[in-house]
C-alpha cells in the first residue's frame, strides 16, 4: 500500500474560500481516483493561506486487472447492429463470442482491461483536480490569460508537490510541473524546501515556520489570544468564526495584546467590536466592573503572521490602523447625534421599501398603525398607546444614519442608543433596540410590551404587504426573509401568551376584512408552526388534525399550537393510542356504508350491555368535551375522549354493526356516527396518518 501527497501551492487564498476549498479537493480527488478503480479510504486536507494539501494513505499501487462482457445483438442480426456494437464496446467482430441464449446463438463481447499503476492514475487525475477545481471566484494569469482555455486557479497557482510513497507523479497544468520542492513563511523561510515523503511533509513545513494544519493553527489562535487577554488581566471576548478567519490569514499565528485611547470607549461597545472584528480581525477584550458586569476595555488583540523579535513594534502599527477605524466610528457616533431620530425619519422617505409597496417611510406608517392597534384595540400586548406610536414612528430611523450606513449589521441597535441619548423613554429606546428580534433560533423573543407590540407589527407588515402583492417564498428562495419573518411572529406569540387572530389582524393593517390574504397568510403560518413543531416531537398531521374551529379553518395560531401539543400528548397514551383505532374503525364502516346521521331518532329496541354503555359514555363525554374545546381547555378535552376508550373497545367486541334487522344496523351506525362526530369536536382525527 502507498501513501500519496499533494500540495497546491499559489497566491494567498481568501480565508473565507479555504473551507469550501478543502472540500472541493478531497470531493474532486475522490472521484477522479473511484472512476478508476481505485478505492480510496480516510484522507487528510489541510490548509493554509498560500496552500492546500491532501494526504492519501494506503493506496494500491496498481489497479487489478478486469475481464467485463457486454451482450449484443442475436448473430443473423443487420450488419449494421453488429457493427455499432463493436464500436460501442471497442472491439472488432472476429473478437466476438457466439454463445446460446434461450436457444439462439448471440454476440458476446469480452473486454479485457490491464491493471494500470497508481502513479500513472495520478499523473492523469491531477490535471483534471486542478481544471476542474470550482473557486467563488477565479483569475487568469500571465501572457496566457489572454485565452479563455488557459488556467484559472483562485490566484495564480505557482508549484505542485506530488509524491507517491516519495517519487514524484510527473504531471503538467498550464506550464507547473510538478515536483517534490515547496516553500515556507513569506518572512521567516529562504529558498525551495524539499520535501521527502507524505510522513516529512508536516514537519518540514514546520521548521520552516508553516503550521500546515489549519486546526492547529486555530487552536492556536484561540488558545494565544485567550492567554495574552488573561495575562493582562481581561477576559477575552470569544468569537469563533474570527478564529476561523484569523488562522486562514496566517501560517504561524502569533496573537499579541495591544491597548487603544480610553476616549474612543464613549462610542457604543458593539461599535467598536465591530470596527475592531470586520474591518482589522482583531478581538476585543473586557474587564469586570464594580457592579459585576463586564464591560469592554480599551484593549484589543491581533494576530502577527510572524514571531516578532520587537512584538511592541508590530502592535502599535496595529493599534494606529485600529485607532484611525475608531476616530470614523466616533465621527459618526456624535454626527448622527446632531439630529433627533424625528428629523433623521424624514429621510425615510427618500428609500424605496418595495417598488410597489412604497417607500420605507410609508412602511413606518403602517407599522405605526398597526403596533397602536394591537396595544389600544386587540391588547394583545396590553401596552401604552402613546409609547407604542411613538417607537413604531422611529424604529426605522437609524437606517439613514452615518453609522448604520457604515455597518448595517447595527440597525436597530444604533437607534435605540440614539433614543436613549436624546432623552426618550426607555421603554421607546429598547423598543427601537430590540423590535428586529427575534433574529435566529437562539435569539430571545422580546417580552416587553412595547418592544413586542412594534416588533410584531413590523414582521405582520412584511408578511401581509408581499402576500398582498403576490410575492411569496418559493423554494429555497426567499429574498425578503418572510419565513423568518412568519418564524419571528410565531415566537413572539408563544413566548408572551398572545391571542392573536389573523383575521382581525389583516382587517386592522388593511382596513377592511380580507378573508383571501387571511387565509393564505394563515395557511402559510401553519406551514411555519410544523417545521417549528416538528423538531420538539409534534407532527404535521396532529397540528392539520387542530386547525378548523366552529367550522371554519382556525386564525388563532397559539389556539392551533396548544390544541396540537394536547392532542400530541394525548396520541402518546394507550388511551390515546387505542381510542384513535376505535375511530379509524369507526369511520372505515361509515365510509364503506356512506351513512351520515339525518338527525331522526334511532328505532327502539333491546340493546346490548355494550350499545348501552357507549350511549351513555357518549352522553356524558360528548358535551364535556364540547365545553372543554369552548373554553381552550384541551388537555381536559382530551380527557374526556379517553373515557370513550372502554366503551367503543366493548362495542367493536360484543356487538355486530352489520345487522340483519336494518333498524337494529341503523341504530348502530347512528352510534357509531355519533361517537365520530364527538371525537370531530375536540380534533379531526381523519387527518391523523397510520
């Protein structure tokens, strides 16, 4: 068995592309080396800013030959089938066999296919890796980038390593022949570095100061930074996707701890850690406060790409550029403040929402509208009025802001610090925070009155006006974010106990009922509630089984939900389970007899024990269901069905629906239609699969 490596050496390669690319190798190296026979187990793909690298172990050194047969036409055949079928299989016709199929003599044709060595299978698969290798983004390069056939690479690709238990697989792409010869750090490595084999290569690489080992590198990213913030006395402000970042820019990742001008912390914390980690890759540090909360310090940390013999030297170059970035970030912050967020909303009016749902201005409007409505009219929240107005009227303002133009990222954020520097109350400040969430799965849903109200009618606004204009999501597209608009609004109900109609709804936002955008918002609501559901164990169907309510398809989605999870639990249970049989039954025999009650009562006569205990089961189950289902009472709902459990096991045992006497087989469909219709009113159990 053999051990192969490769290395693609180029230009520095994005720290954002490096993961996709590793991937993309091993996938592309797999399939050239499986179309050719050859099994190819655990591989090893490292990567650094100027290389990628992939290690192979136990490789075959050769293919084992192969004898395939390939049936052809019957021989009498036209010659012309014969002849397709030679060329199809490579072969000439004195190379076929004639054998007996079912009685008549056919073409065979036996293909016999040579080993091949491994380093040959390379030789031809390198150039296909390389050719065939999908980048974000590629360039050509040199005197041959004039032509379209010349070679793309992510920058210009400048040496390939190829060994095979370490001889070198000869290969050639647009002009790089491949050898064994590599090089190290920018600054810290002269000359070419030969490389042995695939057990040397990390080592070599390492004294030649390359951690080549991207895992490596971020651990010890994560690890330095940790400790340069501890050995000053400061807590570090984790952040693993700037870890990841940091260690696709470096090949020997030193992190050092710097300090910036206490001045520049009167700017928002969450501004400065931005500046700090989108413009520079720095972490950002924090130090406990009296009250014990920590707050962020006036310290950062970068991540050198050398070992620094003046390590002071590289930090203040660092610090000066961090500075600069700040002293834009201050700017801003006290420019914005020349204007109140009243007088910043003005330009509201000059940024278009959606072509043909007007500016964002107007979008205000009916945000403002409708956050008034749900705290005055529906209570739902039960919220101030005035405060209500007046957040909804500004929770957009900060879009026209310096900041907010600077970094989109602290919409929302900046207009809520604003708020509370200009004087207004805390409860419009945090509204204005905090009416964007709840963003992600892990992002709390606000509680607050006013906060809730303004963030429920900003994600209502965004899902009634495309649904109004006919714009939905359609596969995985979903350009204006609605489902997680529809995701937002389904937790904020939950997590404040709101009692919400969509109908009402869209008549407040509209004014007037609606009953087509109801139904087509709810329907797609629902759709959001089960993919939610379904990861906390509640099926699609129990949520389809709790949708209609007195008759019609049910707007109340928090009604829908607990009605679901009552019914979820209540399926769980062996009187759950068992009832659920006794009605799939049930409503099989209905079905097969097409009986449906007339509401004329049953004739009289001797009934069985069984007949009798379900009618009087019936009797008191039925309407204590129907008042539990009235006043939401759905566990108790439940409940009730579960006395029926008994009762129709007993029925379906002792007695037999399909009667001689027709009256006597009416009476017992009748009953039979009766206990259906009961177990209708607490949830449609003919939706309900298995």
């Amino acid at each position: 068995m053999s051990d192969f490596l490769l290395e693609l050496r180029s230009e520095e390669i994005p720290a954002r592309m490096q993961k996709g690319a590793r991937a993309e190798l091993e996938k592309l190296f797999r399939r050239e080396l499986e179309a050719a026979g050859v099994s190819v187990g655990e591989l090893t793909v490292w990567s650094t800013p100027r290389r990628l690298a992939l290690i192979a172990r136990g490789l075959p050194t050769a293919t084992e030959a192969l004898r395939e047969e390939a049936k052809g036409p019957p021989e009498g055949a036209p010659d012309q089938a014969v002849d397709g079928f030679c060329r199809k299989n490579g072969v000439t016709r004195d190379q076929l066999e004639v054998r007996e199929v079912k009685g008549r003599n056919t073409y065979f044709a036996v293909i016999e296919k040579p080993g091949q060595a491994v380093a040959d299978l390379l030789s031809a698969a390198i150039p296909a890796i390389i050719r065939d290798f999908s980048w974000p983004k590629s360039q050509r390069w040199g005197a041959a980038s004039i032509s379209t056939e010349s070679l793309k690479w992510v920058r210009p690709l400048s040496g390939i390593i190829a060994l095979l238990d370490g001889e070198v697989v000869p290969c050639e792409v647009g002009g790089i022949v491949s050898g064994r010869e590599t090089k190290g750090h920018r600054f810290h490595s002269e000359g070419n570095i030969e490389i042995a084999n695939a057990d040397h290569y990390a080592g070599d690489l390492r004294e030649a100061s390359v951690i080549v080992d991207h895992v490596e590198r971020e651990a010890m990213v994560r690890e330095g930074a940790k400790a340069a913030a501890e050995a000053a006395g400061l807590k570090l402000v984790e952040d693993e996707r700037l870890v990841v970042e940091n260690a696709g820019l470096t090949e020997w990742p030193v992190p050092l701890l710097g300090r910036f001008e206490d001045d520049f912390l009167d700017v928002p914390p969450e501004t400065i850690q931005l500046t700090a980690r989108v413009n520079q890759k720095y972490f950002v540090c924090e130090e406990a406060a009296n009250d014990g909360q920590n707050r962020l310090a006036n310290a950062f940390i970068c991540t050198a790409n050398i070992d620094a013999v003046d390590p002071a030297v590289v930090v203040d170059g660092n610090r000066k550029v961090l500075a600069a970035r700040l002293s834009d970030a201050r700017f801003f912050w006290e420019l914005d403040q020349k204007k109140t967020l009243a007088e910043h909303a003005k330009g509201l009016e000059r940024i278009t929402f959606h072509e043909k749902l007007g500016t964002v201005a107007d979008k205000v409007d009916r945000v403002a509208k409708l956050a008034s409505w749900l705290v005055f009219d529906a209570k739902e929240p039960n919220g101030d009025h005035q405060l209500t107005r007046k957040a909804a009227e500004l929770c957009k303002a900060d879009l026209v802001t310096e900041m907010v133009g600077e970094f989109p990222e602290l919409q929302g954020l900046m207009g809520g610090y604003y708020a509370a520097k200009e004087g207004l109350p805390v409860e419009v400040s945090e509204a204005i925070r905090d009416h964007y969430k709840p963003v992600g799965q892990g992002d709390e849903a606000p509680t607050a009155p006013t906060t809730v109200a303004v963030s429920l009618a900003d994600k209502l606004d965004n899902l009634l006006s495309f649904f109004k204009i006919d714009i939905l999501p359609t596969g995985s597209k979903d350009p204006f974010a609605l489902r997680r608009a529809a995701l937002g609004y389904l937790r904020l109900v939950q997590a404040n106990g709101l009692k919400l109609s969509i109908d009402t709804v869209v008549h407040a936002w509209d004014g007037q009922p609606r009953h087509d955008l109801s139904a087509k918002l709810t329907e797609f609501l629902v759709d959001r509630l089960s993919v939610q559901l379904r990861d906390e164990g509640v099926r699609h169907d129990y949520i389809q089984a709790s949708r209609d309510w007195q008759g019609h398809t049910d707007m109340r989605l928090d009604r829908i939900e607990a009605r679901a999870r009552a019914l979820s639990a209540f399926l769980a249970s062996d009187d759950g389970v068992n009832l659920l049989a006794g009605y799939k039954r049930a409503a099989n025999i209905l079905k097969k007899e097409e009986w449906e009650r007339d509401g004329t009562e049953p004739h009289a006569y001797a009934r069985e024990p069984a007949e009798k205990e379900l009618t009087e089961a019936l009797a008191l189950a039925a309407p204590k269901a129907i008042d539990c289902v009235q006043y939401e009472r759905f566990e108790d709902a439940m409940s009730a069905l579960a006395t029926l459990r008994a009762p129709i096991d007993r029925f379906f045992e002792d007695v037999i629906v399909n009667a001689d006497d027709p009256q006597v087989r009416a009476a017992r469909l009748d009953l039979l239609a009766r206990f259906r219709d009961a177990v209708h009113k607490v949830a449609d159990f003919s939706r309900i699969e298995g």
